[in-house]
C-alpha cells in the first residue's frame, strides 16, 4: 500500500486528535478525582477538625437520645451555641453529598457516627439538611454495615 503525502497527513491528525481525546479524558479524571478529594478535606475539616469539636462531641453525649426541642432550648447559652454550630457544619455537609460534592461513603467513614449521635439527641431541635444526611447515613448502613476504618485496614493486611 502507498501512503500519499495527504493520507499520512489525515493519519497524523486522526491519531492527534485521538490523542487529544484521550488527554482530555485523563484531565477530566484527574480534575474530578482532585475536586473529591479536596472535598473530603473540606468535610473533615467542617466535622472533625473544627475548633471546639472535642468539646462539642463531649456535650453532646450529656444530651439524651430522643430530647425534646424544650429539652435543647432550656441548655445553657454556650452548649446551645455549640449544638447551633454543629448543625450548621452537619448542614454544609449534607449540601456538599447532595450535590455530589462528596459520597456518603466518605462522610460516614469520617463524621457518620457523630451526625448520627446528634441527629438521636436533637432530631426534634434541627431540620432540613441535618435530617437528609442523617437519613443519607442511615440508608448507607443498612445496605452495608458499618466497619470502622481501622478494621477494615486490619482485614486487608
């Protein structure tokens, strides 16, 4: 077979743009990856990295499960705040899984027992955002059971 000077060109620009193609792919990949990671970042940073989350998650175990919107709004100033706060990182999350900013995989591996905990003491106190991620977390674990992190390293040594 004869190559003729235009179908070698038509060869070089059908492997070029094929080529461009599958580069784009790549990117495209690559960015998508580098936005769901930056994500979790930001997840964990909002849940587990705030400032008085230590203390947060200490106040919120003197709350009992199921209490009553009253119950939260008799607290003391400052344990309200921290409740308030909370649920405004819980809210920002559950945007961020709603709009496929980051799985729900990924929120309960690094908040979902703390949303859920929350979520059992002050369900009748917060809504919207809070109830559709606890909900989200709660769907996730039934259809698979929750195995902390540092069991699920262990297994696949």
């Amino acid at each position: 077979m004869h190559l003729d000077f235009a179908s070698a060109l038509n060869l070089v620009s059908t492997v070029t743009l094929i080529g461009a193609l599958v580069f784009t792919g790549l990117q495209v990949r690559a960015a998508n990856r580098a936005r769901r990671d930056q994500a979790a970042v930001t997840v964990i940073e909002t849940a587990a990295l705030s400032e008085n989350s230590a203390r947060f998650l200490e106040l919120l175990s003197e709350i009992q499960e199921g209490a009553s919107a009253a119950a939260i709004e008799n607290l003391d100033a400052e344990t309200k705040r921290q409740i308030f706060l909370f649920a405004l990182r819980v809210e920002v999350i559950g945007y961020m899984v709603f709009h496929g900013l980051v799985d729900v995989q990924t929120v309960n591996d690094l908040a979902g027992g703390a949303i859920l905990s929350f979520w059992s003491r002050a369900k009748d106190w917060s809504v919207e955002w809070c109830e559709w991620l606890a909900t989200q977390i709660a769907q996730y674990r039934v259809k698979r059971p929750y195995v902390p992190a540092y069991s699920r390293v262990q297994s696949t040594s």
